[in-house]
C-alpha cells in the first residue's frame, strides 16, 4: 500500500495549465538542468517547463531553514 501511494504521489500529478510556464515538479531521477548542471539529487524545489518541444529543468536552491527543516 505505501508503495502505491508512493507512485500516485509520483505520478498522478495534476498537469499545468500551460506547460510553457515554469511549475514544481517530484522526480525520481537526476536530471540535466537548464545550465548542464544536476537536478533533483540536492535538496530544493525542482520546476519544469516545456521549451521547443522538450522539458528543461532548473532548481531553487534550498535555504538553510528549509535544510534544518528536512533534517528533524
């Protein structure tokens, strides 16, 4: 049962309006960002955004309180 609620949470997000738009994303797997660097492996909010028919991705930085937050 965890696992399934895993994978709905993963999955069965609701799509944006306008895909054009930047908008928060969960992912599973490391992906190449918008400056060739990692995301998703550090802590912060992933956003995606459809551009010339492919995704890219970039990543807010996490502040130290989000951090502390996530470690308790």
């Amino acid at each position: 049962m965890m696992l399934l609620r895993f994978l709905r949470e993963i999955y069965c997000s609701v799509p944006p309006d306008d895909p054009t738009q930047w908008h928060p994303v969960k992912t599973l797997f490391p992906r190449r960002g918008v400056d060739g660097g990692w995301v998703g492996i550090f802590g912060g909010t992933v956003h995606r955004r459809r551009h010339n028919g492919r995704w890219e991705f970039r990543q807010d930085t996490e502040t130290r309180e989000e951090w502390e937050n996530r470690q308790w």
